[in-house]
C-alpha cells in the first residue's frame, strides 16, 4: 500500500487516497506502540541472569530488526504521504484553473454581445453591471495570482509535471491578458454610450424647456390694465433672464457633439437634433424680444389711456366752469375772476406738458406699427379737441374780462 504509485488522476481521487492513508497511518500509529511495548517485554529477557531460554543478542538482533522494520514504514508512509500531498497540490492548481477557464469563458461570452444599451436607462443598467464585473475581476485577478504562485512553486520543485503546469499557465495567462483587455474595450465603448445617451437625454431636456418657454413667449396676453401688465413684463424678463442664461448650453452643443465618440457623433439623427435645439432657440429669443416690446407698448398703451383719462377729467372739469361761468361787471368781482385765470393758466401749463407726452407716446407707438395704433390715434385726437375747446373758452372769457375791465377802467376815469 505505500509503495503504489497510483497517486490520483484527478483531485477528487487524491483526496479519497490521501483519506485512505490518514487510515493506514492511524493503523501504523496503533501497531508502533504495540511494537513498542513488546520490544520493551522482549528486551527484559536478554537481562535476565543465570537461564536464559534464549541467547540475548538473538533477542536484541529481533528487537532491532522489528524496530527498523517500524522505521522503515513510518518513513514509507510519510514519503507517500508527501507525494499525496504534492498530488492534491498539483490537481488543486489545475482544478482552480480549470475553474479560472471556465468563468474566463463565461465572461467572454458577456462580452461578445457587445450591446450597449439603446438608451440612458438601460447604458446605466449595463453600466452598474460592469461595475459589478469589474469588482469580480478584481476578486478574480487575486484568486489566479495567488494559483500562478502555487504553480510558480510546483515548477520550481523540477516535479514531472511542471511542464504542463507551465503550459497551463501560459494559456491561462494569455486568456486572462485578452480578457482584460476586452473588458477595458467594453468599458469604453460603455463610457461612449453613456456620454451619447446623456448628451442626447440632455438635448431633450433642452429641447422640451425650449418649447415651454416658447409657449409661453408667444402668449397673446398683453394684461387689461396698468398693473396687470407690469406683472406681465416682470414675469418675461424673468423669462427672458432664463433664455439668456441658456445661451452658453446652446453655443456649447457642438463642442459637446464634438467630444462624442465618432460613431455617435456622426449620426445622422443627433446633428439634426442639434441643429434644431439651435434653430428653436433662436426662434424663443426673437419671440421673447417681440413680446417684450408688445408689453412694453401696452404698458405704453395702458399708462397714455391713464394719463388721457386724467387730463379729460381735468378738461371736462374746467370745460363746464368756463361754459357756465358769467363774466361779472363789477370791477371786485373782475378782479377775482382774474386771479383764477392766472391759477388756471399755471394750471393749463402743467396740462399742456403731459397732453405733449401723451402725443409724443401715440406717435411712437403708431411709428411702431402697434395693432392698437387706430385706437390710440383716436384718444389723441379727442384729447387734443378736448384741449382746443377749453383753449378756446380761456381765451373767449379772457377777452370779455379784458373787455370789461377797459369800460371799468374807462368809468373810473371819467
């Protein structure tokens, strides 16, 4: 039994031999310490005295023979214990890289799909995938260096299997270098697809944004009165604050395409979504501009109806004073009636100066083209006859007062 030299053709069968010797060294551990005890009982008879049944050297070349006999299987089992062990070592190398093989394979056909997602989500997906993969690797890449140093040793005991372990070794080493290198390939091309998929997840966002601001830019409420309005055109320079602030993420899209992969960059799809993010916020800040003169124009609109609707009531105020007033003919009443014509004067003056602005508004907004320009020529052209007929009550009544105050002035003399 300890000379075989069946020593296992796989591990499994070395393990169930090197079982099979523990037992046979259990037996040789058992029979050492009954050889033992009756060489002790067979060495007291070569010490006996006077008889003896036996010549003692007899007896002590048996005790010797028995003892080297005992040696002689003790080292016998522990060579062959030896050589199980170098067996399981051997057969544990090539079962782990047996085992290293086959998930090399397994790996390798993961990655000759080659598929990268068709979008951000799945990029992502397949992303955290080979992030989980790669902390395989790593595990992995431990595992075979600590089997190559295994092996490193068999060959360095010059064993008869050394040279297949140095070809297992080779081969497993060259699979492990191609898979690297595949899976740094596929890392990138995912990189590629993440940064296409996030560029274009970008654009949309872009692109949805834009569309919204143009919804709202090219509304046709211009508000019903003063406030309303400039509640409006605060709300669009807000707006137009965040179109501006686009303008770098636009201007910047090509040099984005730019960085892409060139089998991402150069599709066909993608540069035609560029151009358009381009043309459609060209055409949100030429609407944004467009509104904010219209609301401007009607705030203009909207502040000159107020300041008309002020300066009429001033108008119809005096209008009816004048056309009721009675010029009097005693001199102290005279003199009364004079000094409203000069508060009203100062009073016609500072009138005089807001029915000009309001003029020089009308005229701006019709030079403008405003839709509601009809309009505001109407209000102007009430306003301005409004105007004309109290002028012309002011000077009526100036020159009967006048009139009157040269026949006083004459009586007084006479």
């Amino acid at each position: 039994l300890l000379v075989s030299k069946d020593l296992g053709k796989h591990l499994l069968e070395v393990e169930d031999l090197l079982q099979k010797h523990g037992l046979l060294e259990a037996d040789i551990a058992a029979q050492t310490e009954r050889v033992q005890a009756l060489n002790g009982a067979a060495l007291r008879f070569s010490e006996l005295e006077g008889y003896q049944p036996c010549d003692p050297q007899i007896i002590c070349n048996r005790v010797h023979h028995v003892q080297s006999c005992l040696e002689e299987l003790e080292d016998l089992a522990a060579k062959r214990r030896k050589e199980l062990e170098d067996s399981r070592q051997l057969w544990t190398f090539f079962q782990e890289m047996e085992d290293a093989e086959s998930w090399i394979g397994e790996k390798e056909k993961i990655l000759a799909t080659k598929s990268c997602g068709r979008d951000l989500s799945s990029v992502l997906t397949l992303t955290a995938n080979h992030k989980t993969m790669l902390g395989e690797l790593g595990n992995r890449r431990a595992l075979l260096h600590q089997t190559m140093k295994r092996g490193e040793k068999i060959v360095a005991q010059k064993a008869p299997s050394s040279p297949g372990v140095q070809e297992k070794m080779r081969e497993v080493c060259l699979r492990w270098k191609k898979l690297e290198e595949v899976t740094g390939l596929h890392q990138r091309r995912l990189e590629d697809a993440l940064s296409f998929f996030q560029f274009r997840a970008d654009v949309d966002d872009l692109v949805a944004w834009l569309q919204d601001l143009y919804r709202v830019a090219s509304s046709d409420d211009f508000g019903h009165d003063d406030y309303s309005t400039q509640g409006l055109l605060r709300k669009h320079r807000a707006l137009v604050d965040e179109v501006e602030k686009q303008r770098p993420a636009v201007a910047a899209l090509r040099k984005q395409l730019a960085l892409l992969a060139p089998d991402h960059r150069q599709g066909v799809d993608i540069q035609i979504r560029v151009v358009e993010v381009e043309q459609l916020y060209g055409e949100v800040a030429e609407v944004a501009v467009m509104r904010s003169q219209w609301l401007q124009d009607a705030l203009a609109v909207y502040r000159m109806f107020s300041e008309v609707h002020a300066c009429e009531v001033w108008l119809e105020e005096k209008e009816q004073w004048l056309e009721k007033m009675e010029v009097p003919e005693e001199l102290d009443e005279v003199e009364v009636v004079q000094h409203r014509f000069e508060s009203l004067d100062q009073e016609m003056n500072s009138v005089m100066g807001r029915i000009l602005d309001v003029n020089q508004v009308v005229q701006q907004l019709v030079e403008g083209g405003h839709p509601s320009s009809e309009e505001v020529r109407s209000c102007q052209d009430h306003l301005n006859s409004r105007w004309n007929r109290v002028v012309e009550l002011v000077e009526t009544k100036k020159t009967q007062l006048s009139s009157v105050l040269k026949i006083q002035n004459f009586l007084l003399e006479c």
